[in-house]
C-alpha cells in the first residue's frame, strides 16, 4: 500500500495572512506532498510576546487556510530562541512518525547554500569559535556576532545569507535535522511579498507583524481584508470585536510580581522606573541584547517556564476530516503519546505548563471578556 506523502510546516500564524497561503501552495508543490502538517506556537511565541489571538483561533485560520493538520508545539520551544524554537518543531514532526519532508520559507529560495551553513554551523570550527568570542566581546548581540563569524570564515556572500531572519530559521531547521540525523528533506520557497516584520502594506501582502501593529494601534480592521483570506480575516475580526486579541503590555502587573523573587537584572533595574513591559524592554535595551531576547527574558519571568530537553508529547489542536486517515497513521506511527483529548491525558506531568501558559494567555484580556473555556472543556478543531 502507496502512503501519502507528508510534508511538515512550522508556523505560528499570528494571524495567517496571503504570504502563509503562498508558502502552504508553494510547500504542495515542492514537495509533492498529499499532506501538510503545520506545528504551530500555542498561545505565546517565540518573539517572546502572547499571540494576538489564541491558538485555537488560529488553528481554524490553518485549517480553513489549506492545512490538513495541526499540531502544537510546547511553550517551552515555542518561546525559545530561534535554535530551541526550531529542534523543537523538528522533534515535533518528527515525532508524528510520517513527516517525510519539510518547507520553510526564506529570502534566498534555494535550500542548498542553507545547508552548507547549517552543516558548518553544527560542527563549530575552532576559527569560528574564535571570531564569535570576538563578536561577543566587542559588544554585539549574538545574532550579529555569528553572522559576523560565518562572514569571516565563509565569506561575504554567506554572511550576507545569515543576517536575513528567515534564512537564520532556516538555517536552524536544517541544523536540527542534521544534529538528530532524521531522515526528512528539506525544502525552502521564496518568501512572498513584505519583508519580514516589515511595517509596510503592499497590495495584498503584509507581514504578520504589520497586521498585529495595525490592529494594536487602533488602525482600521477594515484595511486588513486585502491580506488575508477571507476566513481569517473574519475570524480575526470577531476575536477584534469581543475584545479577544492580546499583547505583552497586557501582562505588565504579572511581570511586575514575577520580578519580586527575580535576581538582580537589567529588567529588573528599569521596573523600578516604568510600569509597561514595553516602556522597561526600551530602558533596559543594550547593544549585546535584541529586543526580541528581553521579551523573551520577560515571559521566562511570567510564564516560569521550565526547559525541556525531550518532547513529551504530540498534541492535535485540529484537523481536516476527509484528512482523518492522516490522524489514525500518527496514532500508530508516533513516539510520543498522541494526545487528541485532555481528559485523556491527565496523568501527563507536563502538560501542567501548557495547561498554565493558555489560562495566564486569557487572564491578560480586558476584565469584560468573557474567560475562555477551560482546557479540558475544548475540543479539537475540526473543518
């Protein structure tokens, strides 16, 4: 008997916008593949904020949007850096048992150049090391030290490859799948239309970022309807209207108490003068830290999240039914516990920090909204 081919997808789709309708198409195409399988963020990610809808909502978006099936990936990977985020999502797939191979988007649309640098970013050469402490000594944040470092040894071109974010994922993805030596084959499409995180609106494309500002900042919703397939969009705009959308500074008075048994820090010197989280991550901001890294500094301290060094299970937030095959081959194929309803699963340990991280997510809403349902009490999503 002839299986489908699966390819897996890394996601958080906050929100799914026109650009993750492109790469899922793109990702069909390159792959061959009669399935997609997307891991996804639950309700924080890895920029180290809270989605801006919750991850039911969005596995809806990804459902409806052309994925057959969703998977979440813990919050521990899901808030990690790129690294940790991407093993994390490879293990992830990787663990279903079936995934076959992988798509990722990049600036450069060619995975090969992406795999000599992953190849040579996994076996860290002695000169490597050497240029990164340079980096890091001189002040630079991490990114830019390494990027600094494969410049230096592998050229300018490559050092060109590795300061574009996507690419960095990539690269990670690749590095994950080498380092664990899984038998998946990567692929990469063009990033379509805005570039990452750019503030910009173009035709119809926008990066998530840009739509998250837009809404955040009191834009017209209206404007976002170009961007996004229809049913996002009109799930978007219902969580808009109940008030059901979500940020960081949300979680200001959380933070502030998390500080209380923090050690000394640079986030913890800037609460002393600031209440918002956003206006303490511009206080405290230095050259050797991103942006990103203190927001994910802040919700280490909100979400007390504790590392985890294997996957410990495979949760489905939804699926397609005429997919439902793909569902029964991961319950026979998988290396983990598959997990498909939580009253079922109760004698997991560690899905106390899941189970915690999603109620802290609908604490940061407005007091009028109404809570969401308690865990044990949502049913996957299926279309």
């Amino acid at each position: 008997m002839v299986m489908d081919k699966v390819c897996g997808i890394v996601t958080e789709y906050n929100p799914f916008h026109n650009g993750h309708g492109h790469h899922l198409a793109q990702s069909r195409r390159l792959t061959g593949a009669d399935c997609v399988v997307a891991v996804m963020s639950g309700d924080f990610v890895m920029r180290g904020e809270p989605a801006l809808v919750d991850k039911y909502v969005r596995a809806r978006m990804a459902l409806l949007g052309g994925v057959d099936l969703v998977l979440e990936l813990p919050v521990a990977w899901a808030t990690a850096s790129a690294e940790g985020f991407a093993d994390g999502a490879i293990r992830t797939l990787a663990a279903c048992g079936v995934v076959d191979s992988i798509c990722f988007g990049s600036e450069l649309g060619d995975a090969a150049p992406l795999v000599d640098i992953a190849r040579f970013l996994s076996c860290e050469t002695r000169d490597f090391k050497a240029e990164l402490r340079r980096g890091l000594v001189a002040g630079l944040s991490f990114p830019a030290a390494r990027a600094g470092a494969v410049c230096a040894i592998l050229g300018e071109s490559a050092g060109a490859i590795i300061r574009h974010p996507n690419n960095i994922l990539g690269i990670e993805y690749l590095k994950a799948i080498i380092r664990h030596d899984l038998p998946i084959v990567p692929y990469t499409s063009m990033r379509y239309g805005t570039a990452h995180n750019s503030p910009d609106f173009d035709g119809d494309s926008a990066s998530a970022g840009a739509i998250r500002r837009h809404l955040l900042g009191g834009g017209n919703p209206a404007q976002l309807a170009p961007l996004m397939p229809q049913s996002s969009y009109e799930l978007l705009i219902a969580q808009y209207n109940a008030g059901a959308i979500n940020c960081l500074d949300n979680f200001s008075q959380f933070f502030h108490y998390g500080l209380q048994a923090a050690p000394p820090s640079r986030l913890k010197a800037a609460a002393n003068h600031h209440y918002l989280i956003s206006d303490i991550i511009k206080a405290a901001k230095s050259k050797d830290q991103t942006h990103t890294a203190l927001q994910r500094g802040v919700l280490r301290i909100i979400l007390d999240i504790s590392p985890q060094k294997e996957i410990p299970h495979i949760r489905i937030l939804g699926f397609r039914r005429e997919k439902e095959a793909l569902l029964r081959r991961i319950h026979a194929a998988a290396t983990v516990p598959v997990i498909t309803n939580l009253k079922n699963a109760k004698h997991l340990p560690q899905l106390a920090q899941e189970l915690a991280a999603t109620g802290l997510w609908w604490l940061g809403l407005k007091p009028q909204v109404p809570t969401g349902k308690n865990e044990f009490e949502r049913a996957m999503v299926m279309v």
